[in-house]
C-alpha cells in the first residue's frame, strides 16, 4: 500500500512540475508499464487531482496516447516575506499563479503581528475570490531569514531583528482556516523552485545565490537541499570574504559576502546618500553610466564568493535571483574574472553562470511548493 500511495505521489508531481504529460511519457519516467500509468491515472482522476484529454490538433487519425494534466480544481495559498515586500498567491497544482497580492513592508524592526495581519488579510481575500468548487491543498511561506523546519519558527532574521518568532504558528492562527502554515527560508525555496521548473532544471548539483538586501543561499547536491544539521546551511551571505577591511554586517561581523555585496554596500560604493534604500535605488544605480566603478567593485566581491562555492561545491550551475540578478547582468565581467582567477580549472569549466528564469516569483512559487508537499507525498489521504 504504502508503496502504491508512493507512486501515486510521483505521477501527480511529474504532471505538477512539467505539465500535461501522455501516458507514454509518463511509463517512461516513472520505469513502470503503460497499464499501471492507466491504473494511477484512473485513481487521481477519480479524485479529481488529474484529467485526461486527448493532445491539441488531435485530428482523429490512429489512437494518440491520452495527456494527463493537473486538475484546476486545487490550489494552495502561498506567501512571501521579503524585507521591503509582503506577497500573498492563490497557486494552482502545476504551478500557475492564478491570483495574487501584495503590499510594502516598511523597515520598521520587529514587526510580526503587523506582517501576520496583513498577509491574513491578502489571504482571505484570495480565499474569496476563489472560484466555487475549488480546494485550499495547503498554506506555504518563504521568509528572508534562517528558519526552523517543522514549526515555522524564524530563528534569525537580521534585517528586521526577527529572533525566534513563531512566524507560522501565528499565520495558521490568524487565517484560522484548518491548516498549518509550512515556512522556509527564502533562498532554499528559491533554489527548489529554480530546480522544478526555472533555470536549474536538470541540473542537479546547483547553487541559487537570492539577493534582497542581504544574500541569501540555496545549495542542491544530487538533487537534494544541503540544509545542515539543524536546517540552517547554505548562509552564503555570511562567507567570509574581506577580513582585512571588510564592511560591518548586520550578523555583527566584517567582511561578510553580503556585506561586499548587498543593497547597503552597492549604494555606499555608489556614493547615494543614507535615505536612499529599497530596489528601485539599487536599480538606479545599475543604470546610471557614472556609478560603472561601484557596480564593478561589487561584482569583483562577488566573484569571490562565487569562486570560493565553485571550489566547494563544483556545481553545474550557479542561479542569481532576486536582486543579485539585476547586479550580475550588469557585472557579470567582473564575476567570470574572478572565477578565472581563483576557482579551480576543473570545477569551474562546467559551472554555468545563468539568471534566474523565475524571477521575483522564485520564493513565491517555492513557497507554493511547500504548500502542496502534503497532497504530493500522499494524494488520496490528501
């Protein structure tokens, strides 16, 4: 039984992640015979979790193998906390945003009952909106902060002064709509979804670099999230990479990577004056031609951390999302020659350099995936 349950888990991921796939592609991935595709597919339609429609430009000639699709019918609610950004989305199974909100977060310090509330509020309303029949699978957050697996807890959160706060039990709390509230941290999920369905698919072996203010990492080896002991791995952003004169970081040390690399220090190497803050001054200053120096010492630092995780890792892809994504197609000179110049000749010849192809949505949708990791793992219990 349990291994029946397992399969059936794996055929409604293969369609959640790729999409409509015939029975034939769908054998094929999984290693099993078309007739037990048949006998899957006939449970999870059954409950409503797939369909099965005959391919597009069908003309009636031979017998085209039947597509199966994720059904329309579910959704999870899935919420993203940014430093300067609160993101809520109605996401359907097979990863469509169907409806979204957001509103600013200000920079005002400890702020969980404010940042509870709102999303609450953003979720409600998406619950609303959504269409009469359908189903809330599961409820997933991302957080820009280090963040206890199993109960939600944000353990650390420096650019907001977060420190144990029961961000998800208090979620679940204030929806009050039955379901719990899976969180992770905004880097981790980032790198999962770029895994599932963005520029890191296939790729096995990746790191996902997400920039907010600060750095955040996501590091998969064989697939799987290098999450640490206690679930707190990848805290790329506070390698170390300049200890001899190194700027202050919010962690309370020196020279950390995201202090090299973050808003605060591409804004002061850009001379912009303490009040500015926030993306659109990053952007500002990547594209303005006389701020060519700051942004090149920038990717310099930043081609030093890269080098550094090429060497410890030997991955085959590095990711850059959020707003390290704007820094690196503006710097990506000086990132290529610092990995030219320290990162080991074998490891760094199949280290691909790629933008995040999900964007700003990178933490939402990995977020969205937490949400369904329960109707996945076990769909009819589900």
């Amino acid at each position: 039984m349990h291994r029946h349950r397992s399969s059936l888990g794996a055929l409604l991921h293969h369609v959640h992640v790729a999409g409509p796939l015939s029975r034939a592609a769908l054998a094929e991935r999984m290693g099993v015979n078309r007739s037990t595709i048949l006998a899957l597919t006939a449970e999870l339609a059954g409950a409503g979790l797939v369909r099965e429609e005959l391919p597009a430009g069908t003309t009636g000639a031979g017998r085209p193998s039947l597509m199966v699709r994720p059904s329309p019918g579910f959704f999870v609610l899935a919420f993203d906390v940014a430093v300067d950004r609160l993101s809520a989305a109605r996401v359907g199974l097979g990863g469509p945003i169907l409806d979204r909100r957001s509103a600013p977060r200000s920079r005002a310090g400890v702020d969980l009952d404010t940042v509870v509330a709102r999303l609450a509020a953003m979720g409600r309303d998406l619950l609303d909106a959504a269409p009469p029949g359908t189903v809330c699978a599961g409820l997933g957050a991302s957080y820009c902060g280090m963040v206890r697996p199993g109960d939600g807890t944000v353990r650390y959160g420096p650019q907001m002064g977060w420190v144990d706060q029961a961000f998800g039990t208090e979620l679940a709390k204030a929806l009050g709509i039955g379901l719990p509230v899976a969180v992770g941290n905004e880097a981790h999920l980032g790198a999962l979804a770029e895994h599932e369905r963005g520029a890191g698919v296939g790729v096995d072996d990746l790191i996902y670099l997400h920039g907010d203010v600060g750095v955040g990492g996501g590091i998969l080896v064989g697939g799987k999230l290098l999450g640490g002991e206690s679930g707190y791995g990848c805290e790329v952003g506070h390698m170390l990479v300049n200890p001899v004169d190194g700027r202050p970081c919010l962690c309370g040390s020196r020279g950390c990577l995201e202090a090299e690399t973050g808003e605060y220090a591409l804004l002061a190497a850009a001379g912009r004056p303490p009040g500015e803050a926030g993306r659109d001054a990053v952007r500002a200053v990547l594209t303005d031609p006389s701020a060519g120096a700051a942004v090149a010492e920038i990717g310099d630092w930043l081609g030093i951390g890269v080098a550094n995780l090429i060497n410890l890792f030997n991955p085959g892809a590095v990711i850059f999302g959020g707003m390290l994504r704007d820094v690196y197609a503006v710097a990506a000179p000086q990132v290529a020659a610092r990995i030219a110049q320290h990162a080991v000749p074998v490891s760094r010849e199949r280290a691909s350099l790629r933008l995040s192809a999900l964007a700003d949505d990178a933490t939402l949708l990995g977020a969205a995936d937490l949400g369904f990791a329960t109707l996945l793992a076990d769909p009819l219990a589900a």
